[in-house]
C-alpha cells in the first residue's frame, strides 16, 4: 500500500530531514511540502491525502489548529497525523485528536519507519472493513493489472479514447470506451449522467438541474438524465 502525503514544518533543516526520510521510504508517495497551515488548507479543499507530517510548533500558526478544522467539519475525509516536534509537552493534547504517532524531533529512521508501519497496518484495517462483500474489479493502467474495490469509486469521467477512474484515494488512467466500462460495473449502483460522467450512486451528496456534486465537485448532469438519477437514488437510499 502506498500512502499519499504531505508535510507541514516551516524550519528548513528540519523540514529536509524529514523529506529524506518520507522520499525513502517505499510506502509514502510525498505531494506537497507546507510553511504554514493556511497554505496547507488551501491545498486541502480540493486534494486528499492520506497522511499529513505535522510539526505541531509552528512559528507562525499552531499545528492543532488543523486538527481542530477536520473535527469542526466531520464530513471531510480526515488523514492520518503524525506529529513532529522538539517539544514533546504536546503529546497527550496530540493523541486526544487519535493521531497515529508522535515524533520527537530529530527523529531516527527507525522510529520513522515504526510510525508508517503503523499507519499502513491501520489504513489496510481499515480498507478490508470498509470492503466488507469484497466486490472489486481488474483494470489495466501504466501497463499494470489493478485491483479496485467497488466501493472505492466515486466517478469515472471519459478522456478521449481512455478513462479516468476517480477512486477515494487516487486516479486511473485506462484505455477504454465509456461503454466498455460501463459494463463491467455493477448495475444499480453506478449511474452514466452525462456522456462523458458515470457516477457511484453511494458517493452523491446533492444535485440539481445541472450538476451532481461528489465530495464538493461538481459533474455536469444531462438534462435528459435527471430523472434517471432521481428514480436511482430513491433505490439506493431505500
């Protein structure tokens, strides 16, 4: 399992200490690297990341102020925290929040590796409870054969003579009509409202004449198509 993430630490040296650390290690895809936490919130409105590397004593703004914006919005998706810093006084305040570890600054490899073990371990928990009937799907994307979990899907949105397969934690690009796809989906549960959009019928949380929005984006709904969806997610929900 790989996990997506980002770091938040605004001292230099120490902040490239941990880059070091995240870029060798196997299970961590590193996206983005943040000063602040206005920075790393603007990033998170329209990105998910499943862990974020939090130095918890920022010199500008106080690291629990993020934690304390995913608790005040609990329909966001929430990311595993590990928190970095030289002042461990904040450890019992950090794991009130459930984050998955607290490092003490400078921080060795193997307590490093440690940590993200932990994580991965939990995320996979997680997923395999998550995906309780097992129903999943092969696609074939950069040449390699992957497993998607149903309920993992959000969307998927057509690209030429490809897709684009939109997941909770990442994207696909496969070669493949959107009709090809469309029948390899589950009836009932996956719903084409527009040429070009097929949505997971689970994922919507509003629509309206134009649009269906999933996890604030907005997918343009055919007129014709409205109907269709309503009808469909009156099944769903019952």
């Amino acid at each position: 399992m790989i996990l997506n993430c980002i770091i938040i630490d605004d001292n230099s040296n120490q902040r490239l200490d941990s880059l070091r650390l995240i870029n060798n290690h196997p299970s961590l895809n590193l996206i983005e690297k943040f000063t602040s936490i206005n920075e790393a919130k603007k990033f998170l409105l329209t990105n998910n990341v499943d862990l974020i590397i939090l130095e918890i004593n920022l010199s500008v703004s106080d690291g629990f102020e993020l934690l304390d914006s995913y608790n005040s919005n609990p329909e966001y998706k929430v990311p595993y925290f590990i928190i970095t810093s030289e002042d461990t006084s904040h450890a019992f305040k950090a794991f009130e929040y459930n984050v998955i570890d607290y490092l003490s600054k400078p921080v060795s490899k193997k307590r490093f590796s440690e940590a993200i073990s932990k994580t991965v371990l939990d995320a996979k928990m997680k997923e395999n409870f998550q995906d309780f009937d097992g129903e999943h799907i092969f696609v074939k994307s950069n040449l390699k054969k992957r497993k998607i979990y149903i309920n993992q899907i959000k969307w998927i949105e057509a690209l030429g003579d490809y897709v684009k397969l939109i997941t909770n934690n990442k994207s696909f690009v496969i070669l493949s009509t959107m009709k090809a796809f469309e029948n390899e989906l589950p009836k009932g549960l996956f719903l084409r409202i527009h040429k070009s959009y097929i949505i997971n019928l689970k994922k919507v949380e509003r629509y309206d004449s134009k649009h269906v929005e999933i996890e604030k984006m907005k997918l343009p709904l055919s007129r014709t198509r409205k109907t269709q969806l309503s009808k469909a997610l009156d099944v769903i929900v019952s």
